[in-house]
C-alpha cells in the first residue's frame, strides 16, 4: 500500500526522493511495503554493489531485506519527518509521519532506525 498522494521527484544532491503531493496529518501511514528477506551471507555480497544503499537491516541476525515499494527511495535525515518500522510475521515495512507534512515536502526517514537518532552514519563517519 501506498499512498496515492505520494511520487518520486529529483532532489537536490541526492538524487531522487519521495514526496508528496497532498498534506498528511501526524501519525499517517503513508506505505507498507513487502520485504524480500535476505541472510548474512548475502549481505557480503550485496555490500559489494550499489544495493548496499537501499537494504535495511532486519532483526539482530545479521540479515538485511530489500523493501519493494518506494521504500528504498526515502533519502535520510538526522531530523526525519517520518519513520518505519519493521513487522517481521508479516514480511513489511511500514512508514508513518511524526509530524505533519506540507504538499510538495519531501518525506526522509533517518537511517538508523529512530526518527531522531543522531548516530553518525556509514556515509557520514571521518
């Protein structure tokens, strides 16, 4: 499921991004995307490609997932305007609002996990 409202653009700097198009109030889901689930010995392979950017890591077993959907595409922010969460019966990724989003705002999720974790990432460790 995702929300009618919602499409991918060009975004400065970082390529593509999701936005929408409608304003969403707080705490609105706005995607549940299927999961393909992948073990710890794929993940040393997909760490060598260009999917290394767009898995998540799922549970604490060293597995990774590949969402479909547009969750991949979600760029990060440290002060994210939406977050997900993972449901490992179902095989999802669920995205939410945290706040309430204008038209034509691009919506980020922050990368580790918490809307507004401050952990230095892969990409932003010296």
């Amino acid at each position: 499921m995702i929300l009618p409202c919602l499409f991918i653009a060009a975004t400065g700097g970082m390529g593509r991004g999701v936005y929408t198009s409608e304003p969403l109030d707080e705490d609105t889901v706005i995607e549940v995307a299927p999961v393909v689930v992948m073990s710890a010995e794929d993940r040393v392979h997909l760490d060598k490609t260009l999917l290394h950017d767009y898995i998540f890591e799922w549970g604490e077993s060293g597995q990774v997932c590949m969402a479909l959907g547009y969750a991949p595409i979600y760029n990060h922010s440290y002060a994210s305007n939406c977050e997900y969460e993972m449901d490992y019966e179902a095989s999802t990724i669920s995205v939410r609002t945290v706040r309430p989003i204008a038209a034509g705002e691009e919506l980020f999720i922050n990368y580790n996990g918490t809307w507004d974790d401050n952990k230095p990432l892969w990409f932003d460790a010296k």
